[in-house]
RNA sequence: GCGCGAUUAGCUCAGUGGUAGAGCGCUUCAUUGACAUUGAAGAGGUCGGAAGUUCAAUCCUUCCAUCGCGCACCA
C-alpha cells in the first residue's frame, strides 16, 4: 500500500512523552549551531545589522546542583531569548559558571579533613589550589548539563568561567586602573572579621540577627556603664558621653579620673562625643575601638589609642590579665564572676538587641582593625567620559537617568537607599581560592603590579572577593578589556535577569564597575524574579522537607511543564509558589498541544496558501483573534509582563483554539461544503503554526516536537527555534 | 527605628474607578468521540478595619491592624 502523501507521523497516536524528546531535541538544536548568532547570521537566519539582544547568564557555581532558583531563572532568561530570536534579532545568551571561591574552597577543604585531617595549613596554599581546582573541573558538567535539561538556548562556544584566563586579564586590568585612578587603596581600617570562616567580609554579607541576651550595668568610677559584651572591656580607658547631657556636665572633655576596673586600678579619660544617645542605657560607654564600629569611629575622631583584645581565633589577648588565653564564649561568665565579686556588676538586664553574623558561616562577626584593600566610593574620581564624580553619585545616576529600569520599579527605592548607605568596599578576602591581589611586600614597601618586581617581593597572600570579578562579567564574559568584535556588538547587554536577594551583591557591583572601567551601563533593563516557595509560600528548605527538585520534575513531567509552571503567576519581584500539582497542571496542557495538532494534522490536507475569498466571517475572525493574541503576548513579553504572556499563551491556545474553535470546525470538517471545509482546514493550520510560534518561548520542547513531525510543506523552516514570531501580514 | 511589599473563593494568587476572576481542590451531569481524558454546569467572597475624595471605591488618599521582607554602628 502507497503511504498516503500527509499520513500522520505514528508518535502523534500516543501522549507526548517529553522524556522521549527533550534530550533528543536539544542535542539537535546544539548541533545546529543556532545557539550562536554568528551562526544565524552565516546561514542567513538573522540579518548581520539586525538589532542585537544580549544576556549573561547568572553563573551558578561551578560545583553547585540545579534547583528551582536556577530553573526559575533559566525559564525566564530562555523565554526571553528565544522571543527576541524568533524576532530576527541578533541574540546572544552567555553561559558561565562561577568559582563561588569561599564556598568551594571550604567543601574541598572539609574534604580533605575528613579523609586526611590536614588543614590547608598543613598542606599548603599550591597543593589546596591544585585540589581545589581539579575539583572544581571535576564537578562543572554537573552544573553545565543541568543547566542544558532546562532547554536553555545558550551559545556554549562562549563559556566562560570566572577563574579562567580571558576573565583573568579582565580582573587583572579592572584592578589596576582602579588602583591607578586611587579608587583602590589600602587601609588599617574596622573591618568585618568571621572567626569561623578565617576572613574578613563586605558588609553584604553580614545577616543581622535578633538573639536575647543579658545587658549588664558596671560600676566604672563615678559612672554606671552598659554593656552587653563585658569581655571586650578590658581595654577601655576612654569614658565617653554626649557634650549636651546635662548629668555630667561636671565632667570635662580630657579629665582623666583614677578608677578601679577589672584587673586593677586604671587611669580613664572622659570623652564627649555627639555620637552618644542620651536615651539609651546611662547615657554613658566605654569604648573599645579595635573591635566595635562606632567606638572605632569616636577613638577616630579624638585621636585615641587603640589595643586589641581578641585575636582572629576569637581568644583573649595578654590585656586580659588573668583570663587571656580562653575562648571569648567560654570568658564571659568568668569575668562576669569576678565583676561580681569586686563590688563592679551593678545589675543585669534581658536585652533583645541584634547580632551580626557572617552570612555563609553564621558565626559572629568579630570586628577587627586589619590592613586591607578597599573601594573607595565617596571619592571623586574621573570617568571615560570626562566627567568627575564618586563612584556613589554616578551608580545613582544610571538608574535615576533611566539608563537603566529596574522591573519592578519598587526596587528602585531599595537600590538607592543602599547607595546612600554604602561605606567604602572591603575587596580583600583571607582565602586562598580566586584572583589573588595583585600587590607585593618587601619590608614596609608596597608595589601594586600584576607581575613580581623581583627576588624578595612576598605576593599578597590575599584574594580578591568574588563579587569583584563578578561584577566585571557583563563585559568580562565579552572579551575585555581587548576590544573584541563581540564586546563591540554585545556590551551594554539588553538585560540582566536575577533574583532580587542580589541586587545589592552583583546589580549594584556591576553598575559600579561597568561605568567606570568602560563609560557605560553594564545593561539597560533589569528584571528581577522572586524566590521560588512551596505550594503554601513557605521558603524551600532541607529541613522543612518541601524541596521541590527542578531535575525529578523535568523527569516526571518535562522541562516544559517545569518552565512554564515557573512562569505562569510569577510577576517580577514576587515570589512563586510553586506545587507539583501545577507542573503536573501544565504536562497536560503540553499534551493538550500534542493532540490539537494531531487532531488538525488528520482532519487537512496540507498546507496551501488561503484563498481570502473562500473565507467565512467567522474564519475571518479566528484569524483575527489569533493575531490579536500573538500581538499582546509579544507586547507583553516586551514589557516584563512574562506571567500575563505565558497565561494569555495558554488560555488562548486551551479555551479558545482546543475548546472553541476545534469544537465549532468538527461539523465543517464533516460536511459536505467543500470550500467551507477548505477555508476552515487552512484557518487551523494557520493557528496551529501561530500557536506553535507563540508558545516556543515558554515551552520549546513540545512545540519542537510537533514542528519536527509537521509535513515540510508546513514549514517554513528546518527548526522552529529560528522561525519567524507570527505577525499578521 | 527607617523603608518596601502583602492582606480578594477552601488553598495559591491575578485583576480593574462602574453590581468580582484564574489555577488547583470540591459537587453534579455528559462523554471513550484529537485528549493516560475532555466538555458543561454549580457551590463558595459585605476584595483586612475605619474615615475621606467621587454620581460611583476592591481599585485613589489618610490612619489603623496583622503578616512577610529588606536596611540600620544604639554601646
């Protein structure tokens, strides 16, 4: 028997299985090449001075698994990207990974002591890199072929990854003319030290948190002072109070008073400061300096002595007397006992009062004064184009001028009052793991250059924080600092999409650096997803147990389901409760897809162009509603407005195309009036092919499952990734 | 303390200055007909509270309450 000219493709008479396609799908898409738009451009798919839309892909970390954040974001990015392709647009989407240097480095090092129990110290700093290195290899395709179940349409021929050579020159270069123009410099400054982590920290990456504690009353001389940390006061030989405060204007700034205090006689120094709340506990301190930020502040302002107290391990100095040499956990109640027992511990209160903790290692931050590399933002400098401006003033500028738009705009708000509130940033992290600090030591000498002046130059044994480098990546991820044809194409990129928990981290980071080491915005739009919540809006956590795993899902439903499901009801800057009922809601919807265009396929006889005058009103008007729907998706789309895109995408093709006209054509299709029948087969066609075309962006599976088993006459091209978004003609 | 957001159906959330919507869940009916189903119908809400602006407020303004989230050097 002759096969029938458009007999139905056989995978159409049973549901669509994404696990059959998916994996199938993206190896062809690669092979393609159509992931690269230098590619597009050669085959004649995009024109070369078609306008351009780029994006950098947030790289996850290099050793990290694929959860719902990343498939949140990687449905967003992807949508995107494929939308603006199928415009024609010359589109480019950048992956990478990232070093993630604290975090990998401490995963390695743990390893290695549990298997061998040596510290780093015990190993050394080359043989640590060279472990942590290989395992940083090691565990990238994880991460990379994760990334790639999602459908991502990204040009994997440019991979970038933070440590590497290309992105090595770019921190290398970013470094130095920062330190050149004076905007790097270092200081002996108060800085954030993590005694469990063994480095110091920005102040991002300090959490506040609220912990009930006791608030003790001493007897300091003639004064009663608060403190909530009386093992840090050994030290304290300043009394400080406002110059206003009334209960001791008998008191003069400078008069030293005689006075018995925790190990003995002391000589104290009244001190009036305006920094000082009179409403708060006495009205009257005592300052420890090296190891409190305000108190660091006054001894500043008043030319005061500093001594250490607590060393970086969190133990008690030799200025401890009789309790140096223990632990400062273990030294509060002791010292409390001695207090007591000389008459100097009046009363103690509960206090409720906030504790800063490192973000990553949740220990208690121990401010310290320490030598370190910093970003100065309050300082004027000049950019590329000429004008002179701090580092502060020209951040807010991008956004206040609208060079770049923040989606929500609420965040706008928070962005500035993070600007106003940023102090200079500490660059220089005590890890071995990273782009290391391009300076070097000789005695009391200081050389800042990439390569080594000579014998007797010891390298700063510091690295640079990761959110430096990261905050180079728009361009970094280009080529810079050459000028490299895509730098020149790509750079400022159309859009920069991440979760609004790090805004602050990376947007802001790489506002900073982009305009100043390349004259402009690192990209014009910034959309911000929310985090993804379990299906009662609870934070996903290992120990709630509402983990939702991005890789089962796409196993059981596919990638479809899962990227729309991530879509669908999530606005910008909201948070999206997600359930496995909703995936599984949208693995119908993409067999629902899979049958309509079977149900078409069997009931027309290919595709010719329509005939306008064979057509109804009604045909004319399924036409009309198709395009309308198209044209609001896509005007959607353009206005971060994704959730009502994918929502309208769906409803359409379900209750309109599959409910209603489906329904109305059956008879048609039955009947016996052949042009009627005509006209109604070439309409469905035609709001099949647009279907397909609307719902690519949001589920390119499925909808390439179907265009790879449509008749060729049907297509206009190979590949419905590079087809053209359905506009009316 | 300052700021931001939320408060709408049983649950999770959209939404608009003109007598309320979706998904899931629930109830009933139809159907093996493109559909490991689908279609139709239905129950269920004084749209957090109060005041104001308006012909008209769930939507705008103010205040309050509750929840969530940022930011913050109160020792």
């Amino acid at each position: 028997m002759e096969p029938k000219e458009n007999a139905i493709n056989p995978d159409f008479l049973k549901p669509y299985s994404p696990q059959d396609n998916e994996k199938n799908l993206y190896k062809k898409w690669e092979e393609s090449g159509y992931f690269n738009p230098d590619v597009c451009i050669e085959r004649g798919i995009t024109a070369s001075d078609a306008e351009t839309f780029s994006i950098v892909l947030p790289p996850p970390n290099v050793t990290g698994v694929l959860h719902m954040g990343h498939a949140a974001m990687l449905a967003v990015e992807d949508l995107l990207v494929r939308y603006h392709r199928m415009l024609g647009k010359r589109t480019l989407w950048i992956p990478g990974t990232d070093s993630a240097a604290i975090a990998t480095q401490s995963k390695v090092e743990g390893e290695i002591y549990k298997k061998e129990k040596k510290t780093r110290h015990d190993i050394g700093r080359d043989e640590l890199l060279k472990r942590v290195g290989e395992f940083a290899e090691a565990s990238k395709d994880t991460i990379i072929s994760q990334t790639k179940s999602m459908g991502s349409s990204l040009d994997w021929s440019r991979y970038a990854y933070t440590l590497d050579e290309t992105r090595y020159k770019a921190v290398m270069e970013a470094f130095m003319r920062m330190y050149d123009a004076g905007l790097i410099y270092r200081g002996e400054r108060i800085v954030n030290w993590d005694p469990k982590g063994q480095t110091t920290i920005s102040d991002d990456e300090i959490v506040h948190e609220e912990r009930k504690e006791k608030f003790y009353y001493l007897k300091y001389g003639p004064f009663t002072i608060g403190t909530s940390r009386p093992e840090t006061k050994f030290g304290d030989k300043y009394v400080v109070m406002h110059p206003d405060d009334a209960r001791y204007k008998e008191y003069e700034h400078g008069q030293t008073l005689e006075l018995e205090w925790i190990n003995g006689p002391i000589t104290a120094t009244v001190i009036k400061d305006e920094a000082i709340d009179m409403e708060f506990g006495t009205g009257v301190m005592t300052i420890t300096p090296w190891h409190d930020a305000t108190d660091f502040e006054i001894a500043g302002r008043h030319n005061l002595d500093k001594e250490q107290v607590i060393d970086e391990r969190g133990i008690l100095l030799p200025i401890a007397g009789e309790f140096a040499g223990q632990h400062i956990k273990k030294a509060r109640e002791n010292i409390l006992e001695k207090l007591r027992s000389k008459g100097l511990l009046e009363k103690e209160e509960d206090y409720t009062h906030n504790v800063s903790t490192a973000e990553r290692t949740g220990e208690v931050i121990e401010p310290q004064i320490k030598a370190q590399w910093f970003i100065a933002v309050n300082k004027k400098v000049e950019f590329p184009d000429g004008r002179v401006m701090t580092l502060k003033e020209r951040m807010r500028e991008a956004v206040e001028g609208e060079e770049i738009k923040i989606a929500p705009d609420r965040f706008n708000k928070t962005y500035y009052h993070w600007i106003d509130n940023l102090r200079d940033w500490n660059i220089s992290r005590q890890i071995w793991f990273g782009h290391r600090v391009p300076a070097w030591f000789t005695g009391n000498e200081v050389k800042v250059q990439i390569e080594s002046p000579g014998e007797g130059w010891e390298q700063d044994p510091d690295t640079l924080d990761t959110w430096f480098s990261s905050g180079l990546w728009t361009f970094s991820t280009l080529g810079w600092p050459e000028e490299t044809a895509d730098f020149k194409t790509y750079h400022p990129t159309t859009v920069l999409e991440t979760g609004y928990d790090i805004l602050f981290f990376w947007v802001a980071r790489m506002i900073l650096m982009s305009t100043f080491l390349v004259g402009e915005v690192p990209f014009k739009n910034v959309y911000l997803h929310g985090m993804v919540r379990d299906g009662k809006g609870q934070k996903m956590s290992k120990s709630k147990g509402n983990i939702i795993d991005p890789l089962d899902m796409i196993e059981k439903y596919g990638a479809d389901a899962t990227r729309l499901s991530l879509v669908v009801g999530a606005a910008p800057g909201n948070d999206v409760p997600l359930s496995e009922d909703k995936i599984r809601g949208y693995k119908h919807f993409a067999n629902k897809l899979w049958n309509i265009s079977r149900f078409v396929l069997t009931n027309t006889e290919g595709k010719k162009d329509i005939d306008k005058s064979l057509l109804s009103p009604r045909d004319q008007e399924i036409l009309d509603g198709f395009y309308t729907v198209a044209k609001e998706v896509g005007d959607d789309i353009e206005k971060f407005g994704l959730y009502l895109a994918a929502d309208k995408a769906y409803h359409y093709v379900w209750d309109e195309l599959a409910a209603k006209i489906l329904e109305e054509s059956k008879p048609i299709l039955n009947g016996d009036d052949s042009e009627a029948k005509q006209a109604r087969q070439q309409v469905l066609i035609e709001c099949l092919i647009g279907s397909l075309k609307l719902l690519h962006p949001f589920m390119p599976f499925v909808t390439e499952a179907v265009w790879q088993r449509l008749p060729e006459d049907m297509k206009d091209t190979e590949f419905l990734m590079v087809a053209k978004w359905p506009t009316k003609n």
